[in-house]
C-alpha cells in the first residue's frame, strides 16, 4: 500500500533498499496496482512546445512535456526526446496514457530542429502511447494515411461489441471484450502543410481496434464541411467541428456521418476565432469567443459556453463572461468530469507575457465558473513561446489524465 503511493522516482530509490524490494518493485503486479489504484491524481499535460530563438526568424521544438500536478499546483518537465523533432502531431487521453498521432519532421539534413523553416521531409503516419507513470513510449500500429494535426476521438469498452457486430469477425471478436480495449478515431488533417491549403485538406477517416489491432476506414466527412477543427467522442457518438460552426456527428455504432444544424450563433463570415468542443460527464459543450452584440464600455471579446440538447440538437447559452480570454489565438481547452482546462501560451510579439491556466466549473447545469488555477507557469514557461507566424494549432496539444505519478 506505502510503494503504490510512491511516486516513480521514489520507487526508483527504493530498489536500493535490497534484492527483495528490487524484484517486487519492477514487477508488472505494481504499476498495474499504480494505474487502477486509487491514490491517483488529475495531470495536466502541454505537449509540441516551441523555444524562441533570436538567431532564426522562428523557434526550436523542445522536446519535453510539461506536467502540471493540478492537485499540488506544481509543474514538472518530462523527457519526449521520443518525439524527435517532431511537431503538427495530434493527441488523446485515456485512463492512464495518452496517444500521439500522426505530425511531421523536419529534413534530416537541417542543421537544427526549427519549425516552418525549412523543407519537411515526412508526415507520418505513427501512432504512439505515451505513458505517464513508467515516461516511457511505445508505438501501435500505423495508420493507413499519413496526417498532421487530425482531428481524434477515444471511447472504450461500452459500444464496442455494437461495431464488431458489423465486421467478419463477429462470432469471435464480440465474445469475452477484455477490459481496457477501446477504439480510435481519427479524421481530417492534411496530407501535404503548406499554410491552411485546402489542396492538401483530407476528409477520410480511420478508426483503430486494440482486440483485433486493425485500421478500418470510416465514411468521409462531407465535402463541404470544411477544415474540421475539433472533436469529441460522448456516448456512441463522434462530434466534430470545423473552423466556421459547421457540425457532424459520427454514429460509432451504425458506421455513417449526419451533419447538426449550424448554431445560430455562428458568425455570417470566416470567424477569426476557431470553436472548441469538449465533452463533460455525458454533455456536449461549445466554447467559443465573440464580440458582444452591445459593447459599450465592454471592449475586450467575451467568453461564452454553450451545451448541445443531445436529443432535439439545439444549443443552449450557459455562461457568457468577459475578460476571460485575452488572446483567443493561443489557448486549448480539454475536459475532464466536470471541469474545463484552458492554457493560454506566451506571445513572444508582446511586452506582456500571458501565463494564465483557466478552469470551468460546469458541475451546475445552467451556469459556469471560470477561474485561474496557476500562477506559477512563469517559472517553468520563460523560455517558451509563440511566435506570430506559428499558429499554436499546428504545434501544440493537451490532455488531462488520472494517473499516479
């Protein structure tokens, strides 16, 4: 019981104790009882970070993941020489771990790491599982197309035996579904970067089986849905939205695409100010930013939350708030129960260094709290930043995770 509250440094300390504690602690028995325990706390993980460098127009990768112990407030750096260079990638937590999928490295004959500078040479088509507790990393199977930054849905156990239910392998795969077995959705991204070009746009999807560890294609989003932007899985569906409010949803179970209704919210024009969708205990929820309809005194964009009916497919405000973002460009939101995570990155053209970490309290179902839970990124976040021709969305991603580090 003490070993398994032990972070892994400890543990590490403690094989020096004696041969007996040694062979018990590198048994596979402890990191499972670590992973299902539950002395576990909520992370919160910042992957594909930039470092500024004056000698180039723009920045270094920096590979390593920062980790905020939201429990402690306390920030951590995680070794992701793993990455290699690598940036425009994609990822998704579940239980225990996050996946990685897809993005692109630079030429190997560059003399540095720099993103956008130079001629890429490779979009991959990795997928890999990144594991928090043991900071290890270990690749799944490969995709059948290459992307950068697609968009990704994660869902475990429940509606797995629905969708086996439509392969060869039926009779078989339906029966005994071992625990932990999920599937992973992955859509969209581009096939070829070269600024937002819609050439290089892809519309077909995949989805990954870890019992029969397979890549199946899905049905393609529509041709006119645009460039998706985000995506959420919440019950038997797979939700996604794109840079102009326009949705779909992905029946997991049936295999097809319907598109929602465009909320009536949505701008008339190209918004300069993409939406995020995160799902919360079963809700289906729509962060998005705006200039007030009456500005007034009000000068800065407000912040407003809105919850799809998941029956009727209507879209209720539930929170409006101003002065919550201040630059709406550099900020990612993910969920976890009934909190939302946001992280706003430094701009590097600016005096002012933004270093908020934001949080929503959506427990109550007609209102939201948003708060700052750190203040203490500086320290750990100095070096780091975003420069102007480097839209974050290609570069960075996050995750919140119970784990017991």
């Amino acid at each position: 019981m003490c070993l398994n509250r032990l972070p892994p440094t400890s543990l590490k300390n403690a094989r020096l104790v004696c041969k007996r504690w040694s062979s018990f602690i590198i048994e596979r028995r402890l990191l499972r009882m670590k992973n299902e325990g539950r002395y576990q706390n909520l992370w919160l993980f910042v992957f594909g970070t930039l470092q500024y460098s004056s000698e180039l127009v723009l920045g270094h990768n920096v590979n390593k993941i920062h980790a905020l112990d939201l429990s402690r407030n306390e920030w951590h750096d995680i070794d992701a020489s793993f990455l290699k260079g690598r940036f425009m990638f994609s990822i998704a937590g579940i239980r225990d771990g996050i996946f990685i999928v897809g993005g692109r490295t630079n030429n190997k004959k560059s003399k540095d790491d720099s993103c956008f500078i130079r001629p890429v040479k490779k979009t991959h088509k990795d997928v890999m599982f990144f594991n928090p507790v043991t900071k290890s990393c270990r690749k799944i199977h490969s995709m059948k197309y290459a992307r950068c930054v697609p968009i990704l849905g994660v869902t475990e156990n429940p509606i797995i035996p629905f969708v086996r239910r439509r392969s060869s392998h039926s009779d078989s795969s339906s029966k005994g579904i071992k625990k932990g077995s999920f599937l992973l959705i992955v859509v969209g991204g581009f096939d070829d970067w070269s600024g937002t070009d819609d050439d290089s746009l892809m519309y077909c999807g995949e989805m990954y089986d870890s019992l029969t560890k397979k890549w199946t294609e899905i049905q393609s989003l529509p041709s006119d849905f645009g460039s998706p932007y985000s995506g959420i899985v919440c019950g038997k569906m797979f939700y996604v939205v794109s840079r102009t409010y326009k949705l779909a949803a992905y029946d997991i179970e049936k295999g097809f695409w319907f598109e929602i209704q465009t909320p009536s919210f949505a701008p008339n024009n190209k918004p300069p100010y993409e939406p995020k969708l995160v799902s919360s205990n079963g809700r289906i929820l729509l962060v998005s930013n705006r200039w007030p309809a009456i500005r007034k005194e009000i000068h800065n964009l407000v912040t407003t939350l809105w919850e799809l009916d998941l029956m009727h497919l209507t879209w209720t405000e539930i929170s409006i708030e101003p002065d919550v973002i201040t630059d709406w460009r550099y900020i990612e939101f993910v969920a976890n129960k009934n909190m939302i995570f946001g992280v706003m990155m430094p701009y590097v053209d600016s005096d002012e260094i933004l270093d908020d970490f934001i949080a929503c309290d959506v427990s109550e179902s007609n209102r939201a709290k948003w708060i700052n839970i750190s203040s203490k990124v500086v320290h750990n976040f100095r070096e780091l930043y975003w420069h102007p021709k480097c839209d974050p969305f290609w570069t960075r991603s996050m995750a919140v995770i119970h784990v017991s580090i």
